[in-house]
C-alpha cells in the first residue's frame, strides 16, 4: 500500500509545473483535492466531458483529483493534434491507475517502439488485400449464422438480436485470432465476459485521480465482477496457447525434413497452400516471442486485446445499425435498391470491402453509423510528450489528453442543426471513415483493429440486406440510446427478419399462370408426394409450357419443351439459369459437392470428373468396359447356348458398379461388396425420388423424418459415405509412402479419387468434397446407366423387329469388328443403335424432374418475367413426351425419329441441359453403347414368358427399371 500513497518529491514537482503551464486555459472551477472530480458523473463520464465541452468550448482544462487533463473536441484540432501536425507530441498512452490488467504489455496500453511491434503484428494480418481475400471468413460465419437462426423461414423473430451479433463476433473473432471454431457454451461464456468487462470498464474510477480511493474501486469492481471476467478470458487464451506452444514446437523440431521434403514439393502446392490458408494470430505473437522480440505476458495480453475490442465494437455496431434500419425503413429500402442495382456482381461467398465503392450509399451509411453512435465516446487517453500550443493555449508536456468524440461527432457546431438526426446524405463521397469522423481515434494510437470492423460490418450489412427486411415486431420504435460502458452498449431488442426476396417474386411472379393455391400450403396438397413428376406435367397440360407454382413457402416456375430449354440453359440464358437451387432437404452434400456446390467452386469440382471422361480417354481404354461385360456374360451364361437370366436389372446393376468403381476408386471389390453397394444405390434413389414436404415448409421436418427413417435413406448414404472415406484413407496413406507418385509416371489412368486428392493436397477443394463427389459419381453413374440399359434391354425383348435391325448394323460392320469387342470410337458407324439409343433417351426419360436450378437475374421467357431466386423446374417428361413436341406418335418407341448417327441430339435432355447438365453424360452414352452393341453381338435377347416385360419403372430420383427375367440364347 506504501507505493499507492507514496507521492515522490519528482512527481510534486512536475505535477506543479503541469498546473502552471495549463492555469490559464479555460475549465470549470476546482475544489481542493478533488479538483473537478465530484462534478462528473461517474456512470455517464462522457456525458459530463461534453456538458462542459458546451460551457469551455473545443479546449478545455480538468483537475481530476491529481491529474492534470485537457479535453479536445471538434475534427480540425483532433486532426491537427493526431493526425497531423503534432501527431509525435500526443501519441503515448496515458496509462492510468486502473488499467493495471496490460501491465504495459499489452498492445492498448503500452508505448514507444514496443507498442508498434505488437501493433505491427496485428495490422499485417488485417490489410486491405488480406481482408478482400477472406482472411477473416466473415461470409461464411454471417450466412451460417443467417441459416442457424432464421433457417428456411420466411419470417423470423430474433429475439435479442443485440446478443446474437455478439455470438457471430465471438465465432468470427475467435477463428481470427485462435483458429477455432468453439462450441457454443463456451461462445456465450466469452459473450458474457466481454460484455461485463466493457460496461464495468466504462465506469469512473476514482483511483485513477486519487489513488488512496482504491478500496472504493475495488468495491465497484466486485460488484461488476470485472476482474474474474477479465481473468476467464486471460486463462481462456492462456490454455489455447498451450496448443499453440505445442504445435509450433513440434513445426521447429521438423523444420529440417520439413524443408528437405519442400524442395521436392510442386511450386503450384506450396503457392496455393500459403497463399489461401492463414495461421490464426495467437500464432504470429508466439513467433515473435520465440524471436525475442516480445515478452510471453504479451501474447495472452494482446490477444484479450484483440478478442474484447473486436468483439464490442463489431457487435454494438452491427446492433446499433440494425436497429436504425428499422426505425428507417426508407434507409433500408435505399440500401436494397442498391444492392439490386450491382446485384449480378453480387457473390454471397466472396463479397469483400473491396467492393464497397460499387456501394455509395452503403458506404454512407456506415460513415453516419460511426458519427450518430459515437461507440467509444471517450477513447483511452493520451498524453503529451512536450509542451505544445493548440488553438492559442499552451499545454504543458505530462498532461493527459482525452478526446471528446461525443461532441466532436454530434455537436450542431460541427455538424449543423441536424448534427442529432440520423442522415447518411451527409456523407457525399465513397470512401470510409471520413474527415470529421474519429470512431476509431486517431493518429499512431487509432484502433489498429479498425479496418477489421469496417469490413465485417459492409459484409454484413450487403448479404443481411439483400436477403432478409428488418422489421419491428413491435408498435413503439426501438431504443437504440444505447448503455455506457467503456464502448456505448447496445440494448436489446427483438426483431424480424423476413424474406422480403420472397415478396419481391411473388409480385413478379403473380402474372405467369398455375393453378389457385391455398394459403400457407400454396400447390403443395395438389401434389402427389409419390409421383412428383406427374403431377408437374399434368399442371403442364393443363396451363401451358411456363406455368407457376407456390409449393409452400417457395416460388416456382416450370418449364417444358425442347426451345424453351435451349433458350434458357444452352443459348441465350445459359448465365441466369446456371446456379442450383439447393433444396433444404439436401444436407448431404453440404454445398460442398458436385450435385449441390455453385459458383467456381462447382466447375472445379465438375471439371476434375469431366476431364477423365473425353471422348478420346473413353476410346482409349480409360474404362476397360469390354472385359467386364464379358466377364460378367461368362459368369451369368457360363458359355450356356442358352442362359435364363433372372432379375436381369440387378445383374446389370452389378455390371455397372464393378466399371464405376473401377473407374472412381480403381478396384474391383469382391461380390458381397458390390451387392451390397447395389442395393444401397437402389434405395438412395427410391427414396430420394419422394417429396420432401420440409423443401418447401421447413417446419414439416418431423414429418419428412419419420418418412426417411422408414425409407432407410440416411444409413444407406451413411455406408456409402463411409466406404469411401475407408478407401480414401488408403489413398493418402499411399501418397505419403510415395507409392503412387511413381506409379503415376507410367499409368496413363489413375482411379478418379486420387484426381480429387490432388485438387485437395494444391488447395483448391475441400477435403469433405473428395468424398462427397466421389458418392455422387458413384450413385448417379451406377443409376442412370444401369436403369438406362435395363430398359432398353426390356425394349428389344418387347419388340424383336429392333433388336434384329441392331444386329444386322452389327454384322455389317463385321469385318471392322473381328474381335467380340465394339469400341466407342466406331459408334458413328452405328447409326441405327444410336437412333436406338436416342429413343431409349427420351421415351423412358430417367429423370423426368432434375434437381432444380435457380436465376441469378430477373427475366423474360416465352412473355412471362420470372423473377430472380425463383426455383426453376424442368419438366422433362413433357419435354420427352408430349404430342406437342414430338408428333401423335410421342409415345410409341420409334427409333427412326432420330435421323442421324449422333448421340444427345437435339430436343433430347436426359443429361439435363447448360452448365448445369449432367457432367458424367458422357460416361452413360459409353456404358449404354458398349453394353448394348455387346450383347446383342453375342446374344439373342428373349422374353422367358407369354406376356411382355412391364417397363414403365417406378418413380425415384431417377425411374427405377422393374425386376424382370430375359432369356440369354448364344448367337452362332
């Protein structure tokens, strides 16, 4: 206690020199001892600053207790002071009594060259480039947040929104700095602690004027529970560095092998994986620790730092811009209309600050949320370094410095008589944080952390906006006063978040025609839940080739016949109608595979797979389907002339499993494996095929679960998944032993996985998209073309007449084809088969409705405006089907429709169309030539029984082929 009252004969002395210099500046009258200190407010220390601010004008002086303060106010003399001409003489921290937690190691509290080291550390990893570059994932974390809270809903009640900013600022924050994605008891804790330790801190504290006061202090803490808050989160971080000492230990101990190993490593690897992967920021402290160039105290320190400061500001600002965009509707309206206006540059996943001069008025209202709200009204102090003369007073070197942001950002002085009004108008240019505007201080001593809150909050702001319109779910507006703390505390408040995307293509909408619907369900009761794709292509007949449905909370337009396809997804709409619209029900894929991914992250995923199955890989052996199907024939018919092949499906099905994985994973598994693998795909698909009721109203989940679990959907995937990851862990074990690398050099046809592999190790994909795309080539190779092929082998069984002409092209051709072998090259050889095969294509139509697509664009097909974010379905049925397009005889099978020797002709969408087309098309084609060409070459295809084979199929994601029995008679 000796040190709190001890006042040495140096510090009398100068202190006395301080009073000298500062007496003749102007400030309200003192008491001894106290000097000015019993006339501020202790809970509202700002509000006092500025009431006398009001009576002294922009420089004034305070005795506080034994502390010598000037206050500054008004943009031309913080400019002058901070910024500009004396910027060295008032850049040291003032460091008060209470703020004994940085110990001076912290970045806020510590000063001169080590200030700036610690300073530097956090600045370098917060750039302009590095943030445009996601270096802080904000997009992802807002768009999870969104989902988590608001799901499919079209509205929502967020209660307390205020506390779920400050849960999103946690897990943004947390991942920046430690790296960590925390579960979410631990985030409310931190939530809590930051919370308590900002309002505690923003108290006056006596002892930081008078220090013989400090047991009062210490009661006031208490009562704040400031002190244990502080320390949770000092002991947080501290174990989090454990992990951190740790691991880069073990990096150190490996650096020599690790730098060997390098110079082996590919460039384009190395490039890639440094570039886009950042180390969180614990770990750039820790560095310079190891470097000498920081104290250890100074790691934890700076980091609770970063984590208090980052999460207060970002969330009270997020908060307190929510509130006014209710409160102004007009605001928010303007920020949709501008958001509308760039929307086709507009990428939810990679929107950065870096787009914000195509924003004007956002940017304008951010620059009036940083004045209107004043966050820190009273920044941390200053102090002199050297006497100095602002607007005419001298003040004294010593002296601490507090600038008044309250009036400099609110005062009718500086800002004109609707200084008090929210108006972002105010702000004409497009550049953030500008003249007059100190919401994050000033000079060498402004929040380094600055730059991260501008561009978390314009994230924010473009992707809340352009999807959700903030409403009050009350009749009385929301208090956005705010509470005092050591940052203005926002208070809470509940709002509502509704879809207003939804309205807007519901007005668009309205004018296509569709059936009435009902409210709440829309068309979805009028909906056969087991046959989905009938029900479309009768609403088709009835209201014409574009027609609208409401199916519960999503809008709907179908679209049937070859030039309305071609217009929209191969010609002049292929843009707008490219992206997926990802149902709620497909939670699978997780966005991360082939099937479900948008944007460049798709066509890296899709053009690993298509560039393995060109036209010259597949005639050059890249999948050896000849010597499958013939085993596959010696197994079954075992050299029989003549074979009854029952369940010929399942037969085929497991023909075609053994060519995929081949093809995807380059085994071949043995029978019970396959079998099993078989009939997992079937039920995949059956029931994948049903109505998801929660795709359209979230809230029928439960019912869509009781139906899955019936279905067995889940655990079938599950298997799949997981003999997949099995096998990929064979893979990267057979990388790291360099196994393959050799092995690579002389094959020319690498299993597919160790393709996606490689796309992982460069960087370019995710790990869970290895596995998830591999599923995908597995579940829709194995069932279209197996289905595919067991249709048209129904159909030469059914109808002899083509089965003869097939083989007669067949025998034809018979000096090329000495071998029992018909390569796909020669497939334009075979332009009755072809013609065959074209028919199977449309008249069977496996996948009558596609996943659904989405567009990107408001516009205009066949005289009717479809609005952007519409679910957009194709009706291939009718497309296939319909005397419309194909003639009276649409739904006989007749081969000589198709005039030409070239598959996938025109009119034809089995493959589904555009960028989003089935991107393994050409590996069916391939199966269903060599498949069909071989048989029939070897075999004479009969019907065991005196009726014909029922192939009309079941309905599934793709039609299900019926078990049915054929007779394999041997050709001489």
């Amino acid at each position: 206690m000796n040190v709190i009252y001890t006042i040495t004969l140096t510090d009398i002395i100068f202190e006395d020199r301080i009073k000298k210099i500062n007496k003749l500046i102007p400030g309200p009258p003192t008491i001894p001892v106290f000097g000015n200190l019993l006339q501020i407010n202790s809970k509202d220390f700002p509000k006092s600053v500025n009431s006398f601010y009001e009576r002294y004008g922009h420089v004034f002086r305070l005795r506080l207790g034994n502390v010598e303060a000037v206050v500054l106010t008004g943009g031309e003399i913080l400019d002058e002071c901070f910024n500009k001409q004396h910027r060295e003489i008032f850049k040291e921290r003032y460091l008060k009594f209470s703020r004994f937690f940085g110990k001076n190691l912290n970045i806020i509290f510590s000063n001169g060259d080590y200030h700036y080291i610690l300073r530097g550390i956090l600045s370098s990893e917060i750039t302009t480039r590095k943030l445009n570059n996601q270096r802080i994932q904000s997009n992802k974390f807002i768009i999870d947040m969104l989902n988590n809270v608001c799901g499919d809903n079209s509205e929502t009640l967020v209660k307390d929104t205020p506390t779920q900013m400050r849960i999103l600022a946690v897990k943004l924050v947390l991942n920046f700095t430690l790296g960590i994605e925390e579960n979410e008891e631990t985030i409310l804790k931190i939530v809590d602690k930051v919370r308590n330790v900002f309002r505690a801190a923003g108290l006056l504290m006596y002892s930081d004027y008078l220090p013989f006061l400090f047991p009062l202090d210490i009661k006031s803490m208490a009562k704040n529970d400031i002190v244990s808050s502080y320390a949770f989160l000092n002991g947080y971080i501290e174990k989090k560095l454990d992990a951190v000492k740790i691991k880069i230990n073990k990096e150190l101990n490996k650096e020599t092998t690790t730098t060997t190993t390098a110079t082996t490593t590919d460039s384009k690897t190395t490039t890639t994986t440094t570039t886009t992967n950042y180390n969180p920021i614990i770990e750039d402290y820790y560095k310079k620790y190891l470097d000498g160039s920081i104290h250890y105290d100074s790691i934890l320190l700076s980091v609770v730092d970063i984590i208090l400061a980052a999460v207060d500001t970002t969330a009270n600002n997020i908060g307190f811009l929510i509130a006014r965009l209710i409160n102004n509707p007009e605001i928010q309206d303007k920020i949709y209309e501008e958001i509308m206006r760039n929307d086709k540059d507009i990428n939810l996943n990679t929107i950065s600050l870096a787009d914000n001069t195509k924003f004007p008025y956002i940017v304008s209202v951010m620059n009036e949320l940083y004045r209107y709200y004043a966050l820190v009204s009273i920044t941390e102090p200053n102090k002199t370094t050297e006497d100095v003369i602002v607007n005419g007073y001298k003040i004294a070197k010593g002296t601490m410095v507090i600038k008044n942001l309250r009036g400099t950002h609110l005062s009718k002085e500086f800002w004109g008589d609707d200084a008090l009004e929210f108006k972002p108008e105010r702000f004409k240019t497009q550049h953030l944080n500008q003249k007059g505007v100190f919401s994050f201080g000033a000079g060498p001593r402004g929040c380094p952390g600055g730059k991260f809150t501008e561009s978390f909050t314009f994230t924010f702001l473009v992707i809340l906006i352009k999807n959700y319109k903030l409403q009050n779910p009350n009749h009385y507006p929301i208090d956005d006063e705010g509470e005092i703390g050591l940052a203005k505390q926002c208070k809470s408040f509940g709002a509502l978040f509704d879809i207003i995307f939804e309205d807007r293509i519901k007005k668009i909408n309205k004018l296509i025609p569709g059936p009435p619907t009902v409210p709440i369900f829309g068309n979805l009761l009028q909906i056969n839940s087991k046959d989905f794709p009938k029900s479309v292509n009768d609403f088709y007949e009835r209201y014409g080739k574009v027609f609208r449905l409401r199916l519960g909370n999503v809008e709907v337009v179908v679209l049937t016949g070859g030039e309305i396809l071609d217009e929209c997804f191969n010609k002049k709409h292929r843009e707008i109608f490219k992206e997926r619209y990802l149902k709620f029900s497909r939670f699978f894929g997780k966005n991360l595979n082939i099937i479900f991914s948008n944007g460049d992250y798709h066509y890296i995923l899709r053009g690993i797979l298509t560039s393995e199955i060109t036209s010259r890989k597949l005639i050059n052996g890249r999948i050896p389907s000849n010597k499958f199907i013939i085993d596959m024939l010696k197994n079954v018919c075992k050299d029989k002339n003549e074979t009854l092949v029952k369940d010929t499906p399942t037969q085929i099905r497991i023909l075609v499993v053994k060519m995929v994985l081949y093809f995807t994973l380059g085994i071949e598994e043995n029978e019970e494996i396959v079998l099993k693998i078989v009939e997992k795909i079937r039920i995949v698909f059956e029931a994948a095929g049903l109505l998801m009721y929660s795709d359209y109203l979230p809230f029928l989940f439960l019912l869509d679960i009781k139906s899955m679990a019936k279905s067995d959907i889940i655990s079938n995937y599950t298997f799949l998944k997981k003999f997949i990851e099995k096998k990929l862990e064979n893979v990267k074990n057979n990388f790291k032993k360099n196994e393959l690398d050799e092995g690579m050099s002389k094959s020319k046809n690498n299993p597919i996985i160790e393709d996606y592999y490689k796309k992982f190790l460069d960087g370019s994909i995710h790990y869970e998209s290895i596995i998830s795309s591999i599923v995908d080539i597995i579940l829709a190779a194995v069932d279209s073309s197996s289905n595919g092929s067991s249709f048209l082998i129904a159909r030469l069984i059914n109808d002899q007449e083509i089965q003869d002409k097939i083989y007669d092209e067949i025998l034809r051709n018979e000096k090329d084809n000495n071998s029992i072998e018909i390569s796909f090259a020669d497939h334009s050889k075979y332009p009755y088969t072809i013609s065959v095969i074209n028919e199977s294509y449309r008249y069977y139509t496996l996948v009558p409705i596609t996943e659904p697509n989405k567009t990107t664009e408001d516009v205009i097909i066949n005289g009717y405006k479809i609005a952007k974010g519409t679910m957009i379905i194709k009706n291939l049925r009718g497309t296939h089907l319909s005397k419309e397009f194909w003639g009276d005889n649409a739904l006989e099978f007749k081969p000589e429709r198709f005039k030409t020797n070239t598959l996938n002709q025109k009119d034809l969408f089995h493959f589904g169309a555009g960028p989003r087309g089935c991107p393994g098309g050409r590996l069916t084609e391939f199966f269903s030539f060599t498949i069909l060409t071989t048989l029939v070459k070897n075999y004479r295809l009969l019907n065991p029984n005196d009726y014909p084979i029922n192939d009309k199929g079941e309905v599934g994601l793709a039609m299900q082929c019926k078990s049915y029995d054929a007779l394999f008679v041997k050709r001489n």
